[in-house]
C-alpha cells in the first residue's frame, strides 16, 4: 500500500534537499537548515538554523544548493539574490554579494566564483562544473575564481560557455497533448501579436 509521511512542514519556500549526517540539509531561504527524525516516527523533531542571511528576492533568484565538490565542501548557487550570511556555529559573517557559496555544515560558509546559472551546478568526476539557466539548457563553468585570483591582472572575458551551440536552441517541444486553457491563451497572444503587427504596418 502506497503511504506518505509529512517530514517537515511551514518552511519558507524550500528549495534544495540533500542527506547529511543523520537527516537532511535545506536550503529555504533565509536559511539553511538541518532538519533530523529523532526517534524513528518519520517526522523531523528539530530544524535548527546552520546558516542564515540570504536575501529572499524572487522565488526564482534564491540562493539554493546543493552538491559536494572534489575538496568534499557542499555547493550552491546564489539565485542572483546575495545577502550577508552567518554561521550560527561560529557567529561569523560573510557577503556573498553576487557569487555563489560553499560550505562545511556547521561551521563555514564561503563566497566562490561571480554568480553563475540560477540553479545549483553540478560536477562530473573530473571536476567539470555544469548549470543552467532560465533561457540556457546548459552552461560549462570552466574557470573558477580561486584559479584566477593567482594572476590579478589576467584578462578574462568570461568564466562560463553556453553549451546548445546551434540556432534556436531555446526552443521546447511539448511531449504531450497541450491543455485546452493553455492552447486558447498561445491562441490569444498569436492574436494579440497579430494586432500588433497590424496596428504598426497602419501607422507606417
């Protein structure tokens, strides 16, 4: 028989999950949280704060996480939203501004490389890091900012390459049959695009 279990509840918009030690790491804006089932009812009893400051900003833009890089700290992503953020362990602040984070749970947090996609990368074996964007289905991460903080006066144009390297490669397919409201609403913005259209070759 099919069962769910309500873990945890009344977080502020959760975004990232990953398993540590006994439970679990959030990440839920303002804060990251541990959260861990004490006696094996399948509720978490506790949700103590490990880190907090990130600003909240747009859904979209939160800072999120997360993932183990090659020197075993855990990954996120800063959302585009920043924020001065606190180790409740040590009591030690850190502005991560525009870049994105690492962490070892429970006592550090540190700022990496300018914010890259919105998401959370993710790194093969070899230590490649790769994320994505609103518009871009993927992007290389090829340089980080420790390598070149070595040569303050390099020039680099960019740290980050999009991956699709063919034309209109922002454009999706459906996989399945479209909704009738969501068929009549790309109906009426054709429309409306039509009367634009129309409106403009008026006043030409």
């Amino acid at each position: 028989m099919t069962k769910s279990t309500v873990f945890l509840d009344h977080l502020n918009f959760p975004n990232g999950l990953l398993p540590w030690g006994k439970g679990l790491l959030i990440s839920a804006p303002p804060d990251i949280l541990y959260a861990e089932d004490t006696n094996g009812d399948g509720h978490a009893k506790c949700c103590p704060q490990l880190f907090t400051g990130f600003n909240e900003g747009n859904q979209q833009h939160r800072a999120n996480g997360f993932d183990y890089g090659l020197d075993n700290w855990l990954y996120g992503a800063n959302g585009d939203s920043g924020g001065t953020v606190t180790s409740i362990a040590t009591g030690k602040s850190v502005s991560i501004s525009h870049r994105d984070f690492r962490s070892a749970p429970k006592t550090a947090i540190s700022k990496l490389k300018p914010a890259k996609p919105n998401t959370v990368g993710h790194r093969d074996d070899w230590g490649n890091w790769f994320g994505n964007e609103n518009a871009v289905g993927g992007v290389a991460l090829f340089i980080p900012s420790n390598t070149l903080a070595r040569n303050p006066i390099s020039a680099v144009r960019s740290m980050k390459q999009t991956m699709p390297n063919y034309p209109d490669y922002t454009r999706v397919f459906p996989a399945s049959r479209l909704f009738p409201a969501l068929q009549r609403s790309r109906h009426r913005q054709s429309s409306h695009l039509r009367q634009q259209h129309h409106a403009l070759s008026l006043t030409k």
